[in-house]
C-alpha cells in the first residue's frame, strides 16, 4: 500500500505522507499543501477533513460501531456506570473501584454552587431557555474560580482535574436550577446522600415541601442515556470547544461554547425536536406515512435521522430504543409517540429514498422518547445531553490543552464577494 499521496497542479507533481490510525483510517498529511502549492483544500462542513489526532473515542460509521477508549459502547452500556464511563473518557482507563469511589466522592462535594450565583438566574425571565441559561452559567462559574479560569495555559492544566469534578458535577445542579428558573420554581440544593443521576433528578423534581424519590428503573435508564451522550469524537459542539480551546480559552469559556454548539436541531436540538415531530404527526391523525413522502418531496425533515458519520444504525439508537420499551414495559405505560416512531422507522429503513442516502436512526431518534418516558420536560432535553457530553468536552479540551505543539484553529476560505473597487467620489 502506498504511504505517500501525489497532487498534480499545473502538470507538477507533489508528494504528500498518509497517516493511518489505530483502526487503519486513512488521512492524507497537507499540512504543507498551502506553502507547496499555494492551494487549499475546500471541504464545506469539513466531511472529508481531520482537525486533529485523537486518542479518546473511535468510530466506523459504515459498519455502525462506536468505542469510548477502545472499549465497544454495548458493553461499556451494558456493564458500567456514566460517572466510570466519564473517568475512562477524560482519564484513558476504566477507574479501580478505589478510584471510582473517591471520584464519585469528590464529585459528590462539588455539587453545590456559590450563593452568589442565586442573583444571576433569578436575573432571568421566567420561561428562559434552559440551554441560554447553561450556557451562561457554565461560563460565569469560571469567574468563581479565577485560578482556574485563568486563560493561562499551564495554570489552567495544572487546575485541569480539579475544574473537570466541578464541572461535571455542577453542570447536573446548574441544569436543574436552569429548568426551575424556567418555571418560576423554588431551587432544591443537592442530597449528599444521592448518587450522581439521582441527585439531579432530586433537584429537578423535590419541592421544599415533598422529597422526590425516583425509582431504580428511572435513574438507571437516565444513568444510560448520559453514558451513551459522553463522547462522540468531532461532532459540531465537540469541534466547538476545540477551537475555542485552541486559542487558549479556559475550560468554562470552552464548555460554555460546545452548550451553544449543541443547542441547534441539526445537532443535540434534535431529541426534542423528534418528539414535537411526533406530536405533529400524532395531532393530524397522521400514521407517518403522510410525514415520510413530505420528507422525501424536501417538505420536511425526518428528525432523528441521518448523520455524518454514521451510514447505518448509530449503535446508540439501537440500545436506546430497547431501553424505551423497557422503562415503558416496567412502568406498565404505552405512548403512542413511541408506536408512530416505529412505524416512521419501519417506513424509513424500507424506502429507497431513505436507503439511498444511507439515512437509519440516529442517537437522537429514540433518546428524546426514553427522556419522555421517565418525565423529563421537553425543553430540558438537549440539556441532558449536555450534561451527558461534559465529559467528552472535558477530555477535548484536555487534548487540545496538553498537545506537545500549541496551534490555533483557523481554517481558511474561498472569497467571493466583490473584486476591489474603489469609493466613488461625489
Ligand atoms: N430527512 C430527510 N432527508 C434527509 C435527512 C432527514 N433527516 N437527512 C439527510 N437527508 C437527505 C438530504 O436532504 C440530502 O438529500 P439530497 O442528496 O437529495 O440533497 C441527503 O440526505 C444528504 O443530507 P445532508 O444534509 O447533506 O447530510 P449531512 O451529513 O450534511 O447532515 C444531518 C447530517 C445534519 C444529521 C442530517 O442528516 C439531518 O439534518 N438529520 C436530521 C436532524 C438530526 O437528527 N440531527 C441529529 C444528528 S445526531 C447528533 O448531532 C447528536
């Protein structure tokens, strides 16, 4: 196989290395291309372009698989928690139960926030989105911790583990006092007693006058849903905080950014939009067939489908749409949403127009239903992904932070406005 690519320009020939990863991808090195030829590359919406060399999470889309540190995501769904996976993901390996607990302790201590953050979302209107609030929030937490906000790039990785707890711990009560700021309700200070996902669900649900205590099936399908949400390489928030990392940001201010990244419907928007997409299609007595031949006249957009990356079942989908019926099945409900979107999907994955394009269900296809299922609000859902992603963006940041050679990302550009001209004189 040849390591080496050749570019021919104006009949002249130039020699460019392949680097091939860990699974054997492979990527023409042309870093030097612009200095050689006076070229660049235009990839719109970076399909065909790497950013960056990364350790932390593998994925083939045309075969469907997704590895956190190497490890498949059906067994890490299958046998290990969000708070371990979110060790593995910053830290490369799996804790040792010594290590897990004094994570989880030291998590546990982060959960509160300074009082003086009380003023900031009572600033807020009632009816605010929460993911405006977060991602406010997230950056105005870093002036808390100047040390570790301090856009000094050694000091700020020297706090790195210290800022990564609290964040990951403070995201769930910032998200929780987000979604009560939303709704004019009184803030609930975390449990000590409670775990990490139950915690949250605490400070979401429990009322100064009545303790919510969510079951076990509750809190482990939520606990499944952020470990699926913890990383997923270079999507849109993840090269978010990259780039702004790559300035030499701090941590908050990066995190903040990958919030803004994910709030849009093309990328974690799409949980919530799926399920008003339903609701849609429920309301005009529609079985879905109506809605796929919209979709496939450029009418509409079947949400929580299709992906970049993926060109077949996004593996999450597939454990995600499991969990659904369980939580259903163990709570003795039906939702009809969740029928119309297995008829859609039936519908979608026979259609030619939808196998063509190589268009299957994506994270966001079953994710908002289990959400749903287990009483989260609607417009708290891709606030749950975010609180799912921090660790991914922790662990981004960190790569970008630590990387032997400091680049700043700034891609490049085709110009085509206008020519030079000149002012006319009157
Ligand atoms: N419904 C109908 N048609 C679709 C869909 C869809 N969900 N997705 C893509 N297509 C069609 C496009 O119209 C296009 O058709 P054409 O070739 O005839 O013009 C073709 O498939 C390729 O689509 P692109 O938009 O070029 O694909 P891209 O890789 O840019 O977009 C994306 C990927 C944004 C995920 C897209 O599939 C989409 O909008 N899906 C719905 C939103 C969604 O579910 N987003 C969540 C993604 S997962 C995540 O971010 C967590």
């Amino acid at each position: 196989m040849p390591d080496t690519a050749r570019i021919i320009i104006d009949g002249k020939e130039y020699e460019y290395p392949i680097i091939t990863g860990t699974e054997n991808e492979k990527a023409i090195d042309t870093r030097n291309l612009r200095s050689d030829t006076g070229h660049i590359t235009f990839d719109e919406g970076f399909g065909n372009t790497g950013s960056c060399l990364s350790d932390i999470t593998f994925i083939d889309g045309e075969k469907g698989i997704l590895r956190y540190r190497g490890y498949p995501i059906e067994q890490l769904a299958k046998h290990s928690s969000f708070i371990s996976v979110a060790y593995l993901i910053i830290y490369g390996e799996l804790p040792s139960a010594a290590q897990r607990e004094n994570w989880r302790e030291n998590i546990r201590r982060e959960a509160s926030l300074h009082t003086g953050m009380n003023s900031m979302f009572d600033g807020y209107p009632t009816r605010s989105h929460p993911m405006a609030i977060l991602s406010a929030m997230l950056n105005s937490l870093g002036c808390y911790y100047p040390h570790m906000a301090s856009n000094n790039r050694q000091q700020d990785v020297e706090h790195f583990d210290n800022a990564a707890t609290l964040l990951i711990s403070k995201v769930r009560t910032i998200a929780a006092m987000s979604y009560r700021t939303e709704k004019g309700l009184p803030y609930v200070w975390p449990r000590s007693d409670l775990r990490y996902t139950a915690n949250f669900l605490h400070m979401m649900f429990s009322e100064p006058y009545n303790t919510y205590e969510p079951d076990e099936d509750t809190v482990e399908a939520l606990d499944l849903f952020l470990l699926l949400h913890a990383d997923h390489e270079q999507n849109c928030s993840t090269s978010t905080v990259r780039m702004v990392a790559s300035s030499g940001a701090n941590l908050f201010a990066s995190v903040s950014a990958g919030v803004s990244g994910l709030w849009g419907p093309l990328h974690g928007g799409a949980n919530a939009a799926v399920v008003k997409m339903l609701m849609e299609i429920e309301r005009d007595g529609d079985d879905g067939t109506r809605f796929i031949q919209a979709a496939k006249e450029g009418k509409a957009r079947l949400m929580g489908f299709g992906h970049r990356v993926y060109k077949n079942y996004d593996p999450r989908a597939k454990i995600l749409g499991r969990a659904v019926e369980r939580v259903l099945a163990n709570m003795g409900r039906k939702d009809p949403l969740l029928d119309i979107a297995r008829r859609l999907e039936q519908e979608a994955i026979n259609d030619p127009y939808f196998v063509d394009r190589k268009l299957y269900p994506n994270v966001d296809f079953y994710s908002g239903l289990l959400l749903r299922a287990i009483g989260i609000p609607l417009d708290m859902f891709t606030v749950m992904f975010a609180i799912g992603r921090m660790p991914g963006w922790l662990a981004h940041w960190r790569e970008v932070a630590i990387a032997p050679k400091q680049r700043i990302y700034r891609p490049r550009q085709i110009y085509t406005g206008q020519a030079k001209r000149d002012i006319e004189e009157v």
